[in-house]
C-alpha cells in the first residue's frame, strides 16, 4: 500500500514538473525584404535575419500561462534561442485613452489587452515584444 502512495506522489510531482517547464516553439519562416525595408535596415544594423512567426499561437500560449512562458525561438540552425517573457504593461496606473469623433471627444471604458512582455533568452540577452 505504501509503494503504491508513494508511486503517485512520485508520479504526480513529475507531471507538475513537467507542465510547469512546458513550452511551445512557434512556427516561424524566413521572410523576403523589400528593398526599401533593405535599405533603411542596411543602414543602421550590419547582421540580421528577416523572419516571421505565428504571433497568435505564441500570445495565446503566453496569455493560457497567466500572462508568461518559456517558448523556444528556432529561426534555423545559428538561431535557436530559449526564452523567458512576462507581461509588461508599460502604461502608467493613471493612463486614460480617448477618441475624437464630430460628436467630441469620449474617453474609452473597454478595458485594454496588454500585449507588452519582457524577459530574458537563454544567452542572458534582453527580449521584447511588442505587439
């Protein structure tokens, strides 16, 4: 009787854990730049890898996760980041929006969806994203 109690806990710990350090990896593809978005890139940054990625498989992971998660970034074999994002609502606690129609101006009572994170890569740099 004892062994099988503790075979469960055993068992059951593994699981949490295992949900716990759950993670996704996105798809992402390769992406075509334009020549103007080229140029105006060339200019500042010497090294990049233009991409895509699936932004609504990876903001519904983070939301379904409490508003953070670990995902992995595969962009090919050289780009191949583990990260760690939480929410960042960067507006101040008395942040107001407003819109401006012919009738006036009327203040918005919907509330926002943040969709602001912050966190870390695997290598210890700073990711962000917004979207």
């Amino acid at each position: 009787m004892n062994i099988r109690v503790i075979f469960s806990a055993v068992i059951t710990a593994v699981l949490c854990m295992g949900t716990a350090k759950s993670q996704i990896t996105p798809s992402t593809q390769r992406a075509s730049l334009t020549g103007n978005d080229r140029a105006i890139l060339d200019k500042r940054i010497s090294k990049y890898t233009a991409f895509t990625i699936d932004q609504r498989e990876l903001t519904n992971y983070l939301y379904g996760n409490g508003g953070a998660g670990q995902f992995r970034l595969q962009v090919d074999e050289n780009l191949d980041w583990t990260i760690d994002l939480e929410l960042n609502d960067m507006r101040a606690p008395d942040y107001r929006a407003t819109y401006t129609t012919d009738e006036g101006t009327f203040e918005v009572k919907e509330p926002f969806v943040v969709n602001t994170f912050k966190g870390k890569t695997s290598d210890g740099r700073n990711a962000q994203i917004y979207h």
